[in-house]
C-alpha cells in the first residue's frame, strides 16, 4: 500500500502522546539515564532524550523481553499444574526508534515464525506499533546501508518521521497499523511538507556489497586462522549479543521452589563456552574463534539463506559498545575482500 | 491486627551456637519463637550467598552465630569467617541492604543463657523494622 | 490464549526400568488421554523431556510408533535434569514437548537388509527403529544387531536383547571391551568396529544405522566402507546441545542446518557436506 | 612510543617473546588491544592516554596463550594484575616480559617481578580526589537513596559477564555463575538475578581486585562496577592495611585472619 505523507508540528507530539495514552496504549521512548540511553515508559515528549545518534540498549525488549515467563506450576502432592501465563501484552507505541531497530523486528519475527510459530512473540509484536525517527546525524560504526536499510528507510516502523529544518516532521504513515495510529488525532497530520526528505537524513555509506560477503563467507568455514586472528582480541563476553537489536538466540530456565515455579526464557550469546557445552564435556565451539565465526556465519551466512533475513541491520551497537574493540564492520570488509 | 511476626533464619555452627541452642531448651529457658535454624559444620562454612538468599525467601532477619574467637572446632573457621563478614557487612551497607537486619554473635555450647537473651534481642528489632518488603519486592521484578 | 510452543505434555512415569548403572528407562503416559490419543511420532524423532523446577533435557523417543499408547525414553543420569529425572519415582509426573525432528524413511527401507551399529548408551535411537521393524517384520528382509558396550553391566535393554536374539529372524552379535566381560558373559569380547569386521554383513541392499561413541563411529565407517557400504545407505542420529527444539534458540546447529529441524537424522553422504560442528 | 616500539622489536627479534601484547590504534577514539609477532609490526605499537585497558586480562585466553611467551605492555593496572596473577600462582615470571611504563608515560626497566614490585611500592596508590568524592557521594545517601540507586543501575545490567570477561583476576574455568548442581546463582537478568551476581562478583574480587577500572568501562550498559569494588578494596586497606598486586607472594587479605581483627559488629 503506498506511504500517506503528511506534516507532523512540533508542537503537536504533546497531543499525540496524550492520544496515544487516552487509547490504552503505553509509549516506549528513549530516554537519559547518566551517559546511557534507555527505552522507557514516558508520558510526555519533555521526558525523552534529544540529540542522540543510538540509544544504548534497543528496544528490542519490547517484543523480546531479556526475561520473560513462558508458563508457570504448581505442585500438588505428586501432580503437576500447569498455568498460562497471566499477564497479556499490553498495547505498545515504540517512539523515535530508529529505522535499523525498527527493521529489526522483522528478522526477531522471522526466526520467531519461520516454521513453528512462537505465539507468545508474535502477540507481542502484535501489540506493538513503531513510530520511527529517521536519523540526522551517523557515526563511523553506522552501517546500515550496507545490509539493506538506511537512515530514513521507512521498513518496519509503522510511522516513520524525519525531522525537518523547521524542526516539525515529515510524518510517513506505512502501515495499517501506522493509519490506526494516525486516525487517533487525525488534526494532527496536515498536508505533506514540501521540503526534501533525503537532505535531513544522515550520509551512511555503503561499505560492502552483502551478496559478496555472503558468497565469501560460504567458503570461509574451515579457514580456522582467519578466525582466530580476527577473534584474538575478543574476550567472549555477551555485550554484543545482548545489545544486538537482532540477536534472538535464548535459553530456557526454570525457576521453582517447593510449592512451584516459572519456565522463564531469557537472552543467551552464543559468544558464551556454555552456550553449545554438552553434558558430557564436549563442546562443538569449545574456542572464542569458533563462536566467533558462529556470530558471523549465522547473521550473514545461515540466516539468509534460512530465514531469508540478514540478521544483522548495521545499528552499530556491536562495535560501539564492545569493551576489546571487536570493530563487526571491519571484520565484514575483511571477509568481503578476501581473495582467498 | 494480630502483631508483626517476623521470620528470622539463624546460621549457626554445629559445635557452639547449635549446642548452645540446645542447652537453651534442655534448660528450658523460653525465647522467640521466630527463629528457624540452619545448622552448618562452622561459621567458616557460611557461605556469605546464604544470607542473601535468605532474605529472598522471605526471611525479615538474619542471624548468624558460631563458636568464641579461639574454641573454633576447625580451630581458625571463625577468625576466617569474622573477615569476611566484615567485608561484606559493608558491601551490603553500601549497595543499601539494611544491616540491622543481620545480627552476629559468638555464643558458646555453654551460653544457653546468651543464646536466649540474644534471640529474643533481635527479635524485638525486627519486629520494630517490620517486614522486609523493600528486598522482597524489587527481587521480585524484571520477569516479564 | 493461544498455543504455547514451549508448554509441555504432562506425563506420569508408568514404569522404571534399570537398565545399567546410571541408566533408566521410563515409559510414560500421558496424563491427559485426549492428548495421548492425538499424539503421533515416527522413528527417529526426539523430545524434550522436563522436570518441573530444575528444566528440560533431550532424548530421543525410544520406544516404536507401532506400540500405542506410551512412550518410552532411556537415559543416563549426568547433568541437572538428568539427575532430577532419576529422582523421580513411578507415579511422579514429568514434562514432554515433542515429537521433534526428522525421521528414519523406513518406507524407503522395504524389502530391504537392517543392520544396526550401536555402542553404549546409543542403542536407544536405534531400539525405535529395530522395534519398528520386528513388529513390521515382513517388511524387511535380514535384520542384524551389533551392539557393544564397556561392561556386561552397561549393555542397556538386556532382557530385549535376548527376546530378540531367541526370535531366530533378527542376528544380534553383542560385544564388550575388553576386561568387560563376566565369567559367564557369552557374547563376543572386543571393540564395535573389529566385531563388525568380522561378522562382515553384506551391503548389498543393505541399510548401516550407526549410533555410538564418537570415537566408535569415526572407527566404525572405515570399516562399513570396507564392506562396500556407501555413504548414502549410513544413517546415524547427531545431538547437540538443545534448549527449544523447535529452531530457534540458536545452539544445535552444524552450519546452516539445525540438529532440531533438519536432524536428528542424517545419512553420512549429508554428514559428509557438513561442516564438523558436533 | 618509538622507545617502546624499539624495545618490542628487540624483544621480538631477541626471541626474549613471541608476542607482544600491547595497544595500538582502535576505533574511533578508542586504543585497543594488539598481538605483534614479527619485529616489524612493531610499528603499529601506540602509547597514549587511550590506552587503558588492562592487557593481563589476555593471559587467560588459549588462543593467546598459543602464541608463545609474551611481552605485555604495562601501566600500573597491569603490573598489579600481573602481581596478584602470580600470588595465586596463575602466572610464573619465567613465562613473561613486562614493559612497564610509567604513568607519564616512560619506559620502565622491570627485568624481574621484584623491580615491578619495587615499582609499585613507590607508586601512589591512595584515592584521589575525585575517586573519594565518587565514593562519598553514595555513601552520603541514605539506606533507602542507596538501595534505590544500585537497584536501578542493577536493573540495567543484562548479564552479558562483560565485566567477568575484561576482568584479568576473574579467571575461574568454571565460574560459579556456570555451575548448574544447585543453580546457585540464578541465570537470567532479573533482579535477583543481577544483584546476586554483582553481589558474588565484588566479593570474589574482594583483596584481588587491583583496580583497573575495567570492568565498568567494559559494561555496556554503564553500571559504575568499579565503585564496589573500590569499596571493598578501601575497606580491607582500612582495617587490614592489605592491598592486592603489591607483590609476587602477597597474601590474600580473605585468606589470613588476625586474632585481633575488629569484630564490634558481634556480640
């Protein structure tokens, strides 16, 4: 269906939130905690954080909570009880999430989907509605052109806005989802703006081609030094994985005392050695070089081919955060350049 | 509203404070009736997780006991343990876990008296505290 | 509320069976009979099995499709879950999600020879099977068991390996290592791969179903080769670590292909193009 | 810097090492850690104020230990590490090379661990200021103001271990967080779950802990870490007078007991 353009004032984003509210749904907005960016609950736009290149975490928690009860039980002498999780999702407006996170509901949705269906996701991401903001500004670690987004790629978000000269928004209304949205204050959104989209968004370059670094990667399994040399440095800790907006792999944990418990899912790395340890000791990625590998093959390698995803969408994050300066980009443009 | 009863868990060493606990019955001295206890080999053995995890199950106080600086069974298991409490009286202190919730004490087989008197002491501070609902609930949060 | 993929069957464990130490089997009903009457499996599939409070753990269902009503699974007790499981008594109820996975094409496998390779505790994926097909058994023609373990005492299903050698329409050549053997043990002393040398079955039309030890299959095909066996009629089941069994939490697969989806079962042609992740 | 540069190209072409573990130019403004194997990689050698991190942490890596002997550059951070790593027998002077450097930024001669600890002993190792006003400042707050404040920057962790994995002292094969017969520690990122880790993690580093600092700068998600830790450590000067990393054959302040340690918190 095409994109309604419209203008969305400055002023207004105080009445669109009160809206939003009124209708029972509850906004996630980035918000200033220290020197870290936060999704959080907010009631207005005076609480959110401005001027920000990525929140610190994603928000991926949303439809993807790092915790989350899967069902619970009781004891009962020697029976067991099994209930449903209690709590339903409850209606959810994302704001100012970025265009790479909000593509990255997608990719969660594809391995959440792509043979069993995972219900309990997929209510959640139901309940969700993405009201994205393009990006003005970009780093070095930005790559999202790269793998398939943009900085004002409307993919994913329901409604996507680009802030102006005028500091009101071009507000792109894409979905249904995005239209119900809309359709709660309907004044708000005037006619389209004239000004140029395209020059209030960031310049991200594109750094690779991915169908070559797919190709190259299909090849590079057994190049066992090649891993090792780009993983030397890596400490093998969980931080890229766990601020990854597209990371979905998870373990599964139950939690009991004597009367009865929980089955909790929670976020896992597959940069942790216990990740693939069997019982019996061994271990298929036993070395940092070969959970290393894992991490790259599975978002550019495995998932495509899959899920039909990349399962990454150039957030950066990764590399931003990493504490040893495991650069994901330059690693990418290594492989991509491989003559081997 | 029937009186605050708080639940307080004791850790004690097997050699002192358990027998000195026993000696408390056999002479049929009376104290609260709040205190469940768990008997360990020695205060050295008291693994300083216990206490936390204590409170997370519900407990309001905690006390935790072994033998005098110099009887220990395992003859230093004490002056061990007396370090690391110490260290981890202000770990706890300063990530704001209230210290007056977590009693010490050396109370020898012989101190049936002591164990009483100690009790019933620490008994009456937490019923003066009240319940510890500011470590139950946020233990509680973040599953969703 | 719609269906949740991780919620599991309720199960009351019917009978344990000591199998060896360590080892148990359990048959399992279910607790619900509508569910139970819904259930359906083919060989090869797995399930994840749970003790309420401590999680769940992976086996394959070791009992045939063709015996209704319960299921069987066997394992030995080594990590947390396991260890709870054995905890568990007769009457006590336990968690199943399942079946998972892909199967043993025992259609394809019609008037066809059956051998099976099998070492310790890895006779379970092949028991659903070797039932399967005694309780088919016109439908296959020569049908061998080789199966070996360290003791005498940690051969599993000892009762059923005897049912089944007194049949006369199944040949089963058992085997322990050497220093395993009781004085009255009767079967065959030596490791799987030099047993199976010398019973040197034909492969002509003839499917090898291998589960062991890693090191008893790295040494078994070598000799199945020998024989004249060629990769595409070599089966054997993988297991890696598991959590969903369903795809999607990111631990099992070998490559691009997930243990949980694409597997358990693989032939040694596909074992072959894939990447030595297990 | 061409100093040290020179120094690990000797040393490399020596043989005195294999490789040397050092910083070179990262990311944005970030250093970051490099391995030079051939004398003339040295080059990519830096030595500046980005260059923080603490590189004994590489120690524990197999893939790192595979390179050979190492030469590991060295500010005050590493060589109390390194102290400390030998104190609990976890490396052996034999099996490295220090280059130390000095905190304005010289080359140190440290041929043996006694230099080093000689070193250390001179260096100031008290608070600055700014490191006891970042204390005071919490310690200022009262019990609730402190429960809330660590509860909420517990509520950000994620359990990711990054401050596990960039600690050099947190070494454990098998950390406790990954036992699993009882789950004593529980698995996902709660609220329990994150303030029984940090709890457990300060008190493993308490009398180990050299101050590095990294484990917060490691945390994606900014939790000061280094604040409990630098408590303990504090705390066990105060009333021990013992510090971690100040030589070879240190005790362990957990390890040994007085007679006369103050105990008026017990009855």
């Amino acid at each position: 269906m095409a994109i309604d353009k419209k203008l969305l004032k400055k002023e207004s984003l105080d009445q669109l939130f009160s809206r939003l509210k009124s209708s029972g749904r509850s906004i996630l907005a980035p918000v200033n905690r220290g020197e870290q960016i936060f999704f959080e609950q907010v009631n207005s736009p005076g609480e959110m954080a401005k001027d920000y290149i990525q929140t610190t975490l994603s928000a991926k928690g949303a439809v993807f909570p790092r915790c989350e009860e899967l069902f619970s039980y009781r004891f009962e002498a020697q029976e067991v009880k099994l209930e449903d999780r209690k709590s339903e999702p409850k209606p959810t407006v994302i704001f100012g999430l970025r265009p790479c996170d909000a593509a990255s509901f997608a990719v969660l949705n594809s391995v959440f989907t792509w043979d069993y269906q995972d219900e309990l996701f997929k209510s959640r991401l139901e309940k969700t509605a993405v009201i994205g903001l393009s990006c003005k500004k970009a780093d070095e670690y930005c790559f999202c052109a790269s793998v398939g987004g943009g900085p004002g790629e409307t993919q994913g978000s329901d409604i996507l806005l680009t802030e102006l000269s005028s500091g009101n928004y071009l507000a792109e209304i894409v979905t249904d989802k995005g239209r119900d949205l809309a359709a709660l204050a309907p004044e708000l959104f005037g006619p389209a703006p004239a000004e140029d989209k395209e020059k209030n968004l960031a310049a991200v370059a594109k750094q690779f081609e991915l169908k070559t670094l797919n190709a190259k990667l299909s090849q590079l399994f057994d190049k066992n030094q090649l891993w090792v040399e780009q993983s030397l440095r890596c400490l093998g800790c969980g931080a890229c994985a766990f601020v990854c907006p597209a990371c979905v792999c998870f373990d599964l944990q139950d939690e009991a005392g004597r009367k009865g418990g929980v089955r909790l899912r929670c976020w896992d790395s597959c940069g942790f050695s216990l990740f693939t340890l069997h019982t019996s000791g061994h271990n298929p990625r036993s070395v940092q070089s070969q959970r290393w590998r894992q991490r790259l093959m599975h978002k550019f390698a495995y998932m495509p081919e899959r899920q039909n995803f990349v399962g990454c969408v150039g957030c950066g994050r990764c590399s931003r955060l990493c504490p040893a300066d495991m650069n994901l980009i330059e690693h990418l443009k290594e492989i991509a350049e491989n003559r081997e | 509203m029937s009186e605050f009863e708080p639940k307080i868990i004791a850790f004690v060493c097997n050699w002192c404070t358990y027998a000195g606990a026993d000696l408390t019955g056999t002479s049929r001295i009376k104290y609260a009736s709040n205190v469940r206890m768990v008997r360990l080999p020695c205060t050295g053995r008291i693994d300083f997780m216990l206490l936390l995890k204590a409170f997370d199950q519900g407990a309001d106080g905690i006390i935790v006991s072994g033998c005098h600086p110099g009887d220990c069974h395992y003859t230093a298991g004490n002056f061990h343990a007396r370090r690391r409490w110490m260290v981890f009286r202000e770990l706890l202190d300063f990530i704001g876990i209230d210290l007056r919730r977590i009693h010490f004490a050396w109370i020898s087989a012989a101190e049936g008296g002591k164990f009483a008197e100690f009790v019933n002491q620490v008994t009456g501070e937490i019923k003066k505290l009240g319940p510890y609902e500011s470590f139950q609930k946020a233990m509680s949060a973040g599953i969703e | 509320m719609t269906a949740n993929l991780y919620k599991p069957y309720l199960m009351r464990i019917e009978k344990i069976t000591e199998e060896a130490p360590g080892v148990r089997t359990f048959r399992l009903k279910f607790v619900n009979e509508d569910e139970g009457k819904n259930f359906s499996f083919q060989a090869g599939q797995f399930g994840l099995y749970s003790v309420f409070g401590e999680g769940e753990s992976t086996f394959c269902i070791a009992s045939s499709p063709t015996r209704q009503g319960y299921i069987e699974c066997t394992f030995r007790q080594m990590g947390r879950v396991t260890t709870a499981l054995a905890r568990c008594e007769e009457g006590s109820v336990i968690g199943f999600r399942g079946p998972y996975g892909n199967i043993f094409p025992l259609p394809d496998w019609k008037g066809r020879n059956l051998l099976f390779v099998a070492g310790g505790i890895a006779l379970p994926p092949l028991r659903c099977v070797i039932q399967n097909a005694l309780d088919r058994r016109e439908n296959f023609k020569d049908l061998t068991i080789i199966y070996g373990a360290r003791t005498v005492a940690d051969l599993v299903y000892k009762h059923e390996l005897g049912e089944w050698s007194k049949r006369g329409d199944v040949k089963v050549i058992t085997t322990v290592d050497p220093g395993g053997e009781t004085p009255d043990w009767k079967g065959e002393v030596g490791f799987v791969p030099a047993v199976l040398e010398k019973a040197a079955p034909t492969s002509a039309n003839t499917i090898a179903l291998v589960c062991g030890p890693p090191i008893m299959i790295k040494l078994t095909l070598p000799v199945l080769a020998k024989l004249g066996f060629t990769p595409e009629n070599i089966y054997s089941t993988l297991e890696n670590r598991m959590k969903c069994g369903v795809g999607k939490c990111g631990r099992c697969n070998v490559g691009k292909l997930f243990v949980c989806k694409d597997g358990p079962v693989f032939t040694l042609a596909q074992l072959n193009t894939m990447p030595p992740e297990y | 810097m061409e100093e040290l540069r020179k120094k690990a190209r000797e040393a490399l072409a020596s043989g005195a090492a294999q490789v040397v573990l050092g910083y070179g130019k990262g990311s944005g403004k970030k250093a970051r850690a490099v391995f030079i194997r051939k004398p003339d990689q040295a080059d990519k050698l830096i030595l500046d104020d980005s260059c923080v991190q603490n590189l004994a942490v590489y120690l524990k890596k197999p893939e790192v230990r595979a390179l050979g002997k190492p030469a590991i550059v060295s500010r005050l951070p590493t060589m109390r590490a390194l102290l400390q790593l030998a104190s609990e027998n976890q490396v052996a002077e034999k099996d490295l090379l220090v280059l130390g450097v000095s905190h304005d930024g010289k080359l140190l001669d440290l041929p043996e661990f006694k230099a080093m600890e000689d070193y250390v002993a001179t260096a100031p190792l008290e608070l600055t200021a700014e490191e006891r006003a970042e204390l005071d400042k919490i310690q200022k707050l009262s019990l609730d103001e402190r429960w809330r404040y660590w509860q909420e920057q517990f509520a950000k962790c994620v359990k990711c271990y990054a401050c596990r994995a960039a600690c050099p002292l947190c070494y454990c094969a098998n950390c406790l967080a990954e036992c699993n017969q009882p789950q004593w520690l529980p698995v996902p990122s709660h609220q329990r779950g994150n303030l029984e880790w940090h709890i457990i993690r300060a008190m493993h580093l308490a009398g180990r802990c050299v101050s590095c600092g990294d484990c917060s700068r490691a945390c994606p998600a900014g939790i000061p870490l280094h604040l409990l830790n630098r408590k303990l450590a504090e705390e066990l000067f105060r009333n021990f007078k013992s510090r971690a990393g100040m030589s070879a054959k240190g005790e362990y302040a957990l390890g040994v007991f007085k007679p006369e340690d103050k105990e008026n918190f017990i009855k």
